[in-house]
C-alpha cells in the first residue's frame, strides 16, 4: 500500500509504533485507537468502548486496545485519516466531513430532509460500502464501521423557525455539504471541528452551530445558547463517520484474532453504532427541557420554504459527483431502496 511522506521522525516513531502493534509476542496485538472527542461523550463511552471492551474480551487479552480520546496522539481531527494511513493510529473514529470531497459517495446521506432513521441510512451505508465504496472511497483503509447520526438540527443564540430568521448568522456547519445548506439558507457558514463550539459560541465568534442532540449534552451546547430548532419528518441533514484500520496492521494479525475483530465489526456494529448516537438523542433533549430552553419544532406542513430553498443542492451534488465519475442518481436511488429495506425488516 502506497504511504503518503511523512518527516523522519515521525516515521521512524510510526514504524516503532507499528512493531509494537503488530506483536508483543507472536501472537499478542496492541491496537492505538485515536480519535477527537473527549473519554466520557457518547460515542466514545457508548460505542467505541463497548466496541473495544468486546474484542479484549474475546480475544482473552491477546488484543489490548489502547483508547486516545480528545486527539491524544497529537494533530487535529481533520489529519485523523491520515494518521491511520501513516500509521500513527492503528484505528481511527473520524467524521468524514471533516475532509471535503474526500468520500463523495458517503455525502448521499448528508443530502438535506433525506435520512428519516439513523439505523436504517447506517444499514444502508455499510452495504452500499460494501457494493462500491470499498474499491473507491475507502481502497486504502480496513474499514471496521460506517454509520450516521441522528437528525441533525440547529442551536442559535437567537430562535429560528423560518429561512428568514437565518439570514446573516454565523453558524458552524460540520462538511461541505452542510456548509452549501446553511448558505442557501441564508446563513453563514464556518466550517470547524465540532469541538471548536463551546469556545467559538462562547467568544460569540458563531451564533449558532448544527448538530444533533446527542452531541449537545458533551459540549454543553444547552448551557450555550437558549433555542434549538428541529423538523419533523426526514433530518434537516445528518453527517457520516467511520472507523477505520490500518490495512497493513489488520493483514498482520494472526488469522484467530483477525477473524474477532471481523465478528465485531461490519454491518451489525454499524446499525448499533448508528442506534446508541440517535437513542442519545432524547436525553440530551430533555436536558435542555429541563433548562427551559426554547424549542422549536418545525413541522411538515411548515416545510415548504426550507425545502425549496435547500433543493438546488441536490441538481448541484449530482452533477458534481458526475463529473468525477459517479453515477449519483443510481446512489440516491439504492440509498433510499436500502433505508427502505431496512425499515421494512423491523
């Protein structure tokens, strides 16, 4: 597998690193999982550790999995899928939004007022990964799970309930695709990793920023800002993530203890991860219940002027995808056969 330059020393520590992955003892495998958010948030708690817990147990201790939250191992959160390409991680959990155009044919689920469940677009993620992403956007990593959060909605200093009441905000948006939403919208949109909010809501440097609920309770975005602005019906938008692996570090392990992390990962992992960040979300929600905050409920009879302005989106994401090669139509159309799929097998 081709590896991209990198300075010496940080070379010679991954090569170190990566011995050190590979065996302690022929058969013995310690794997460094790197990724953005603090310990005790909710995908890392909630997912991840699960994740990880699992495998060391079933391995009987032959896998340890060593967890670097809030960026540990250095760099910033857009650099994470390099450093597991590097080798600087052996595993990481990233936001694929955090690189534009990156991983086009995983922007289909970013596509406003498209994604009705996170569990079914996660099915349908993990499968159209296995249909045609494997090959393509994701030709270089081991990937051990693909999954969507809950409906994205928007946390504002000042409320929101129309397209107007947008014009000439700052909000933080969380990829391209969503940052195209927000202008259209009327807003303006700053792109950050999600862990820049508190700081930047607090400094007043963004008035408002796009997440869903679950995130909120992590970043005390409740304590932040007093209205929140959700839609009924399919998400205003929703972001993908991915847990990858080092290809090189994953061909290396023993057959037994390949074939554990194989068990615990794929297509179930993907729904379940998808499950715990959407279940999140009311708790997170009655929180900011609890605080009196102002929540707003679009509903769908009021719909009408957020779709006509985010429509152009669509005709604008299909040619460019088109242009690079991919059939964009033929990936909404199997995306919404495999959400639908899914729901139907409930």
């Amino acid at each position: 597998m081709l590896r991209r330059p990198i300075p010496m020393t940080i070379a010679l520590a991954a090569m170190f690193g990566t011995a050190l992955a590979t065996t302690a003892t022929a058969q013995d495998v310690t794997l460094r999982l790197h990724q953005f958010l603090p310990a005790q948030a909710n995908v890392p708690a909630q997912v991840l550790d699960v994740w990880a817990d699992r495998i060391e147990a079933e391995s009987e201790g032959r896998i340890d999995i060593e967890r670097y939250p809030a960026m540990q191992l250095g760099g910033t959160p857009p650099e994470l899928m390099d450093q597991v390409l590097d080798g600087i991680a052996d595993i990481v959990w990233t936001v694929n939004g955090f690189t534009p155009g990156r991983f086009p044919r995983t922007e289909v689920f970013e596509l406003p007022f498209f994604v009705s469940d996170a569990r079914a677009a996660s099915y349908a993620y993990w499968t159209l990964y296995e249909e045609e992403m494997a090959e393509t956007d994701f030709a270089d990593v081991h990937l051990l799970g693909a999954w969507v959060h809950g409906p994205g909605m928007i946390h504002s200093s000042s409320p929101v309930s129309t397209p107007a009441d947008l014009q000439g905000m700052k909000i933080r948006g969380g990829s391209r695709t969503v940052n195209e939403l927000l202008t259209r919208l009327g807003a303006e949109p700053v792109g950050m990793p999600v862990t820049m909010i508190p700081e930047t809501l607090t400094r007043g440097v963004i008035d408002g920023t796009t997440i869903p609920w679950e995130v909120t309770t992590a970043l005390r975005v409740s304590e932040l800002v007093e209205n929140h602005t959700e839609f009924e019906g399919p998400a205003l938008y929703t972001l993908t993530f991915t847990l990858a692996m080092n290809q090189d570090v994953y061909d290396d392990m023993p057959e037994d203890l390949r074939a554990i992390i194989d068990r615990n990962s794929g297509l179930d992992f993907s729904v379940f991860a998808g499950g715990v960040q959407s279940d999140a979300d009311g708790p997170a929600r009655q929180i900011a219940v609890d605080r009196g905050n102002n929540i707003i409920t679009v509903a769908e009879a009021d719909l009408g002027p957020w779709h006509e302005a985010v429509e152009p989106i669509y005709d604008a994401w299909i040619a460019d995808l088109e242009g690079q090669g991919i059939d964009a139509q033929a990936l909404v159309d199997r995306t919404r056969e495999l959400m639908a799929e899914y729901e139907a097998m409930q």
